[in-house]
C-alpha cells in the first residue's frame, strides 16, 4: 500500500536561501511520525508544504500515490492542520466556530461532532462563551477540536502541545494514539524528546534544513533519543534545541 503523503528530495529556498533540502518523507495510515529540530531547521515550512500550503523550490509530494493536483482543495478537506495560527474567529464561541467550519469541510453532521469534540476536550461548558476569553491552554484545546472535526485521514500537527496544562497534555497524547488506532497518519512537530517517544511509532530528527537521524520509538529508548538528539544537533552546528 503506498503511502497516504509522500515528500521525495523535498527543499525550498527564501530569498535564494535553502531552508529546506533534500528531505524524504512518508506518512503511513496508523503511524505517527514525529519531527524533532530546534528552531529555525525547517520544521514548520515542512508542516506547510505537507499541507499544501507552500509549493517546494524542490523535490515532490504525492497522496495516496498521485501528484498532487493544480487545485489542491480537495486534497486539503482530508488533512487537520495545526499550525501556529490560531485560526479561529476570537468573538465567535466555540459552537460558532465549529458550526463555521464544519460548513467550510461539509460535514454531514455538525452539531453532534461538535459536542462529541467540545466534550472529549473539556470546553462543553464555554461552547457559548467568546473565544476571546479564553485562556492559551483553552484556545489550544479548540483548534485541536477543529482539526479533528471533519474526521481526516491526515493530522499535521506542529507543535500541539503548546500552551496545554498537564491534564491537557496527557488529554492529547491519548487523542493521537486514538486516532493512529483509528488509521490515521500523523505527522507532530515537537521539541520535546519524550513527548515524541511517547506519541509517535518513528520520527526523524530536522537540523539545519536536512534530515540528520531517522528512528523507530520501539526500537531505541527516551535515554538513547535524547542522546542521539544531542548528537544530531551538535553534528549540525545547532547549539541548542
């Protein structure tokens, strides 16, 4: 079975400057593939050529083994984006903002995928509260909810767990490991070396725009991540993480 998104020899320059290079990567229905990196390696820009939202200076993506089309909107109803933009509508509630893109991805129905959502990340209660008040933590939870609410097959997620207290971290581990049960592919972008060994069943490690270690979580234990970590990053030129 080929891979639901498949990134070969993937680079992309800024100004002539290549931010990317070379990078292959396959994301596989019911795995999770976690990108370890510090910043400025190219992490996020890899999040948003997966999700089509940035062409690559180089290289291709392909899904479900077919290039990508000119107008790639309907590949996009099928991925649940988590990005650094918030991407909600701050005076809307909750319900408003799911009722919105729940139109947005066609889903048959919305008001019952909402409450199943609001409820699994303890926000029920606000759904008819301002998004606005809303502390970070709360915020994170709901485009969490949003990514979910159109059930795709793919979940990029770059860097989730920002902002969530302990319970809401322990929340979204649970949630990636039901949803790569269900046959989802995920790809999750995080700094965190445990997180990624805990949430992921393989990974690579991103410094200085090129892929410096691949890994299988059940292969290699957290000690031996963190350290493998260290030494991808020293041999990269990259300080600290």
């Amino acid at each position: 079975m080929a891979p639901l998104l498949l990134a070969e020899g993937v680079g992309k320059d800024f100004d002539e400057r290549p931010v990317l290079d070379g990078v292959d990567l396959a994301l596989e229905s019911g795995r999770t593939v976690a990108v370890l990196g510090p910043n400025g390696s190219g992490k996020t820009t890899l999040a948003h050529i997966l999700a089509l939202l940035l062409r690559p200076t180089r290289g291709h993506v392909s899904f479900e083994g077919r290039a990508v089309p000119r107008d790639p909107s309907v590949v996009r109803r099928r991925i649940g984006f988590v990005s650094h933009q918030p991407g909600l509508y701050l005076d809307f509630s909750p319900l408003e903002n799911l009722a919105f893109f729940g139109r947005l991805y066609r889903v048959a129905d919305v008001a019952s995928r909402s409450k199943e959502l609001l409820e699994r990340f303890g926000l029920w209660r606000f759904r008819e509260e301002p998004v606005r008040i809303f502390s970070r933590g709360m915020t994170q939870r709901l485009i969490l909810a949003r990514a979910l609410l159109h059930d795709p097959a793919l979940l990029l997620f770059d860097e989730p767990f920002t902002g969530l207290d302990t319970p809401g971290e322990r929340l979204l581990l649970e949630t990636l490991d039901l949803e790569r049960r269900a046959g989802k592919a995920i790809f999750l972008i995080t700094h965190d070396v445990r997180i990624a060994h805990a949430a992921a069943t393989e990974g690579i490690v991103l410094a200085a725009s090129r892929v410096r270690r691949r890994f299988k979580t059940d292969e290699i234990g957290v000690d031996t991540l963190e350290a493998m970590y260290r030494d991808a990053l020293q041999e990269a030129g990259c300080a600290t993480a």
